[in-house]
C-alpha cells in the first residue's frame, strides 16, 4: 500500500481511536446512560472492512458499533448525540449506544449477540434477487459465533450464495469469557468450512491486511461469488465495558502485550519508517481532537427526545388503514 | 360466492397477493415442494417460481431474520413458522429487531412483514406442537396479532395483513384448515382492527377467539333452544383491539364470557376481561368470567385433549352457569 493511502487509513483509524475516547470520557461524565462498550484497540477491522463500504451498501453492527459506523460514514455528530440520548442521534435519541439506525447511510446495529446475521440473510437476499449494485456486512465477535443464528445464518447463506461479507471480529473475549476456552475450535475462521466456504483468517490489528482482504472479499462478492466469512484476529484493550471486572478474567501482562500491538501505533511507526513527518500526524491528530472538542459542546447543547416521538412510530395507526375503533 | 375451506382461502390470498405485487414473497419449511403443510400454498411454487416461493431450511431463526432484511428493503415477505411451539427459535428476531427498529428509525423505514403460523390442539400432536402462544406477542409493541377463524375471515384478514406496513404475526389454527365456508368470488379486504358479531343475541355475550369461535357458535346454537340468547363476538385481530365493538355488545347484554385455547393465567383473556369491566362496570350484572384451557402441557391423547381445551359442551356449562348461576 502507498504511503499517501495508508496514511489515509490511520486518519480514520485516528477519528474512530479519538472517537472512542471522547466517549469514554462522556461516560464517566455520566453523559451516556448505559453500559459504554469501549472500542479501543480494535481500530483497524472497523476501517480496514467497514471503512471500505458504499454509501448504498448495508452494514450490521453489534452492541460495539461506533467505531463501524464512523468508519462506515454515518455522521459522527449522529452516532456522537445518539450515545447521548439527543433528538440529534440517527434513531432520535430513542436506541442509545448499541442500538440504532441509520436508513440513510444503511447502517444497523444491536444488542443481541449474534442476532444480525439472520438478518444479513434477508438483506442479502433481496440485493441478489432485485440485482442491486449492493453488498451486505455483517460485523459480529467471537461470542457471537456461538449461537444457533450464526450456524442457521450461515448455512442459509452458503446455500443461496448470497452477496454478504461476514466479518468475525475476534476480540479473544466474549464479556469476560475466553475464546480460547468458550470456542471449540483454534479459529474461528475454521467454522466456514463447515458450510463449503472458505478459511480466512486476517490479523486485526494490521489495517494494510485487513483492507487489503476486505478488497479482495468484496470485490469478489459485487462479482456474484459470496458468500464469505472471515476472522479478523484483534485484542479488545479496555474492559468489556467501562468499569468491568477486568482482573476476574485477564492479567496486565497479556492487556500490555496487546498494547504494544495496538493498530496505531503500528501504522504510525511504519508511515514514519516510509519517511512521513512525525509533526505533521501530530497536527493530523490535534485536528480531530478539535473538531471532536466543538463537536462536543454542540453535543451537550442538543434536546432530548419528547415522550411523543417515543410512542410515534411504534405501529403505523390502522386507522388509517380502515382498521381498528379503538376506545 | 363459494364454499371453500380455510386452507384453500389461505391460498388463495397468497395467490391474489403475489398476482398483484411481485415484491410479495413466502419462505419456510415445505411451503414450496410441499405447498405447506396443510396445502395452503399448493401450486404457488410452480406458477410463481422460487423468487416468491422459498423453501428454507429448518432454521427458524434465519427464516425471521430473512424476513426483517429483506423487508427493509422494500418487499413483502411473508414468514411461515410451521407450527408456533417453533416461534420460539424465531422469537429474537421478532420480538428485539422486527418490533423495535420501525421505532428506532423514528418512521423511516417500515417493515412489512407477515409472521404466519399455526397454533392450537385438536390434531393430537402433544405438548410441543399444540400450544396457544398467542399472548407473549399481544404484550409486545410494535406487533399486530391476528387469529382468524373462519375462511371468509382468514382470506380478507391475511390479504390486509400482507399489504400493511407494520410487522404481524398471523395465527391460523391447525383444527380449521378443512373447515368450510362461504367466500366471495370478487375481492375483499377485512381491516385490521375490527371485530366481529358473529352472532347476534341478547342474554350473554361469548368473547371467543379462533378455534373457540367454532365452539362458541355451536354452544349458542344449542343454549338458543333451551332459551337463552348468546351474542358471540369475535374479535378477529388481538391486538390492536376493537374494544368498541366487545363494549357495545356487552352494554347490551350485560353478561360476558371470554373464551380462548390459551390458559388464563397472564392471558389476551385477562386483557379482554379487564377491558370489559373498564368500559361496561355499571351495566354488567356479574364479573366477567372467564373459560380457557386448563393450565397444562397439552396431552397426547384425543380424550384427554378434549377435557382440557374448551368445547361446545363445556362452554355452554360456562354460559349457564353465568346466566343462571349454576
């Protein structure tokens, strides 16, 4: 990869790491209510693959989605004040940070592990069958391959080939559970073979590999090939959420061993080993930061969501259909 | 008009469905090669082809799923459970993405889906394909809950529920798809949402849903000679509810008895008792009272089947025992 595109690559990489943290910090602020599910360390499978998607084509996201979203081009300052529960977020406020929507910008995500790649079988269905110039992809981790839907997902997709990348993106722990102990298989790549499809495994935390394999993947999917699975082997840096447990599952040993491997700091060092200026990714990165800081005071100033626009769009009335007389 | 059953007024929509709007399409387990299990779907394969008629694999969860995506891109699936005791593999889907993200898109994207199933006993098939789940979807926003009974109704209510926009779940009954019953040759539609007087009378009002419809009418048939007057109501879609046309009834008659297959216990009966008493307190001359199942795994045989789902004899001791109080 040339220096100018993979420098683009850390840039994204570098909003969706700034992102993160911006978040974090709203948290512990007490400006985003639930459960904050950290994205640090995973930086290069969200820009690598999701960083690759259309405008048009569809992507399914997990109870960990900021850092796909951003990566995917829905508007930071919508995924931002969704996290914060403002009239201003793409589901209005209503989803919070692990379920929203954005229609326009197909973007969709869930907390229920594992449930988005049923779901991918319909999205997948229609683009095949009214031949749209589209692709689906089903982001999902390591727990998730776990459940009766990706085994019924995936068979459904293997047996009506259809165009959708699933992207198995393997933090090594599914809450504070181990893959290597709650995965009966060394890769989780090893499962697609189970349904006739390819083994593909790339390392995570590498962006040049992981964009280079998303390219390759869908590319070959817009082609009519498809579907295909593929592991991308990462490290989750910080707790499952803010404040877990982290000392019950894994040791500061094995969380600094990752560090040393974090996404970034790999691209950086080899963006400067190719000669890049060591200031310029730092005004690269006081750029963001400030357009992350004005982003915020916008953030905190946007309204909450009204009980009506919660009620609103729950059914669409049947009255209107010639149905139901209501009392 | 013509006499024709449950079954075939079921394939017949569909038929009439994916003639008018190619983006109708049916998948499940044996809806093709099979036609369904009770033949509701017979032939469609052949004249529609693949693309409006999918045979899936058993993988309930995926068949859901199927429908929510590619609902949301602008078809119109219809998602068949075989038998409801299956829902459950389904029920993620349903329940946390086909009834919330309407909401969560604040209106923008709709999801017109038909979750179509069969449920109840009376075809000796045990605890795990006889149940009457009905009520765990009447207790979730964002679901309609149809349950039709007759052919008349099951035609004009599955054609209406294809064309809405919001995600339903269709009950059939496994007791009616050889029943028979008049339809009309022109095209209908049924609105969701509406009731129906079944039968007018003026003693007692039968609240009774699906299969019990059939039992609820015989019972009132018989109660007629021996003097008493039955109205029965069937309220045709759970929820949304046409609560004004239970409440007229019961302002009429003031006496109600809820019928369903389903127990009692945290049931659409309890919803429809507590309605009842809502809107008609000062004109009802006792409670409501309720006659369900009896709160059990549905047994094998076809005696004690019988004992524990409500009938035509059971319901008229119901009706008597209101009406008289004994």
């Amino acid at each position: 990869m040339n220096t100018e595109s993979l420098q683009k690559l850390y840039t994204e990489m570098l909003l969706v790491r700034r992102f993160d943290e911006l978040c974090l910090s709203l948290k512990t602020r007490d400006q985003i209510y639930s459960g904050y599910h950290p994205y640090e360390g995973q930086e290069a499978v969200a820009v690598g693959f999701s960083g690759l998607l259309n405008k048009q084509d569809i992507l399914l996201s997990t109870h960990r989605p900021h850092g796909h979203a951003v990566a995917k081009g829905v508007p930071v300052e919508s995924v931002l004040t969704e996290m914060m529960g403002r009239q201003t977020g793409c589901s209005g406020g209503l989803g919070g940070g692990m379920q929203y929507l954005d229609i326009e910008h197909n973007f969709y995500c869930g907390s229920i592990v594992g449930s988005n790649l049923p779901i991918a079988t319909g999205f997948g269905m229609a683009i095949k069958q009214q031949k749209l110039d589209r692709v689906c992809m089903c982001m999902f981790g390591d727990g998730a391959s776990n459940t009766g839907a990706f085994h019924e997902a995936l068979n459904l997709a293997a047996i009506w080939k259809l165009p959708i990348l699933f992207v198995c993106e393997n933090n090594q722990y599914a809450e504070a559970m181990p893959a290597r102990e709650f995965v009966s298989c060394e890769r989780i790549s090893m499962r697609a073979r189970g349904y006739g499809l390819e083994e593909i495994t790339v390392d995570g935390n590498d962006v040049e590999a992981t964009r280079r394999v998303a390219a390759d993947l869908l590319a070959r999917i817009r082609t009519g090939e498809g579907p295909f699975l593929v592991e991308a082997r990462t490290y989750r840096l910080r707790g499952h959420y803010v404040g877990d447990p982290e000392a019950t599952y894994r040791t500061r040993e094995e969380v600094d061993a990752w560090r040393a491997k974090d996404p970034l700091l790999r691209t950086r060092t080899t963006l400067l080993n190719d000669g890049v200026d060591a200031s310029g990714l730092e005004a690269l990165d006081q750029t963001i930061k400030a357009k992350l800081t004005a982003l915020e005071a916008w953030a905190l100033e946007q309204p909450f969501p009204t009980l009506e626009q919660s009620i609103d769009h729950v059914t669409i009335p049947l009255t209107q259909q010639g149905g139901c007389a209501c009392l | 008009m013509s006499v024709i059953t449950y079954g075939e007024a079921i394939r017949q929509a569909y038929r009439e469905e994916m003639l008018r709007d190619k983006n109708v399409c049916l998948m499940g387990e044996d809806v093709g090669r099979w036609g369904s299990l009770y033949r509701s779907s017979k032939g469609l394969l052949e004249e529609f082809g693949p693309e409006q008629v999918k045979d899936t694999p058993i993988s309930e969860a995926a068949i859901a799923g199927c429908a929510v995506g590619c609902a949301a891109l602008g078809m119109r699936p219809i998602a068949e459970i075989m038998y409801i005791d299956f829902i459950t593999i389904a029920m993620d889907v349903m329940v946390n993405h086909a009834a919330k993200w309407p909401q969560l898109s604040n209106g923008k994207l709709k999801l017109p889906i038909v979750f179509k199933t069969q449920g109840g006993a009376g075809r000796r098939n045990s605890s795990q394909h006889s149940q009457s789940l009905e009520n765990w979807f009447v207790n979730v926003p964002g679901l309609i809950v149809v349950m039709p009974a007759t052919p008349y109704d099951v035609k004009g209510l599955l054609k209406s529920a294809i064309r809405d926009d919001n995600p339903v779940v269709f009950i059939e009954h496994k007791a009616l798809y050889f029943e028979k019953g008049e339809v009309p040759d022109e095209e209908y539609l049924i609105p969701l949402g509406k009731a129906e007087v079944k039968r007018a009378g003026s003693d007692v009002t039968i609240i009774a849903t699906s299969w019990m419809v059939l039992f609820a009418l015989k019972a009132a048939a018989q109660l007629q000679q021996e003097g008493i007057s039955c109205e029965v109501v069937d309220p045709r879609t759970l929820w949304p509810l046409d609560k004004q046309t239970l409440v007229q009834s019961v302002k009429k008659t003031g006496l109600c008895l809820v019928v369903t297959e389903a127990p009692e216990e945290g049931g659409w009966s309890g919803e429809a008792s507590s309605v009842i008493h809502e809107h008609c307190f000062s004109t009802l001359k006792k409670p409501v009272k309720r006659h369900c199942s009896i709160r059990t795994g549905i047994p094998y045989g076809p005696v004690l089947e019988r004992q524990i789902v409500p009938g035509d004899e059971s319901i008229m001791k119901a009706v008597r025992e209101l009406v008289k109080g004994v």
